[in-house]
C-alpha cells in the first residue's frame, strides 16, 4: 500500500511540473509572436513610407494593417489572446509606435520608427 501512495505521489509531482513547464512555454510563444507580430509590421511600415512619403494615418491597427497589406507577408498579425495590438502616428505622418501587451504582468512592449 505504502507503494502505491509513493507512486502516487511521484506521478503528481511530475505532472505537476509538467503543466507548470507547458503553461510557462506556451506563454513564451504567444509573446513571441508579438514580438515577431510588430516587427514585421514595423518593417512594412518603413517600406509603406519609402513608397508613400508618410505613414499611414489610420484610426486603429486593423486599418492601418489594411492600408499596407501590400507589403505584409501574411495578413495574420493578431495578437493570440485576442488583445488589440494598438498603433498611433504623429499628426504628419512622420513617426509612428506600434504595442502590444507581454504576459504574464501586461508589460507594454513598444515599436517605434528607426
């Protein structure tokens, strides 16, 4: 009997560390592909001025996505929880700042025009 509860226990913990390990990775993900999310953006924004002369005046990410699809790779640039990314613009069109949220602690993580 005393086996089995040993066993027990030894399985629990293991399982235990596992989920800790596959929560702790998925979120190092997710924040990667915001990561990676804003910089292709960014990217995309620095040719859209090369070609256009300012950045996009738009009211919000999706729009502003929308107006340089041409120049993103994939149109899939949502953040995986579902939070909007958020993007502003000076009033001319000469700078910009593109955000995104990071888990776990909502940390502000900021792109802005080289």
């Amino acid at each position: 009997m005393i086996e089995l509860l040993v066993v027990t226990t030894i399985i629990i913990v293991l399982t235990t560390i596992g989920l800790v390990s596959y929560r702790s990775a998925s979120m190092n993900a997710r924040n990667g592909k915001r990561k990676a999310d804003l910089e292709s953006v960014r990217q995309a924004l620095v040719l859209y001025r090369v070609d256009e002369g300012t950045y996009p005046v738009g009211s919000n990410f999706s729009a502003m996505t929308t107006t340089i699809s041409d120049y993103l790779a994939t149109l899939d640039v949502s953040d995986p929880s579902g939070d909007p990314y958020v993007y502003s613009y000076s009033s001319n069109g000469s700078t910009f700042s593109i955000t995104a949220l990071l888990e776990p602690d909502q940390v502000v993580y900021t792109l802005t025009n080289p």
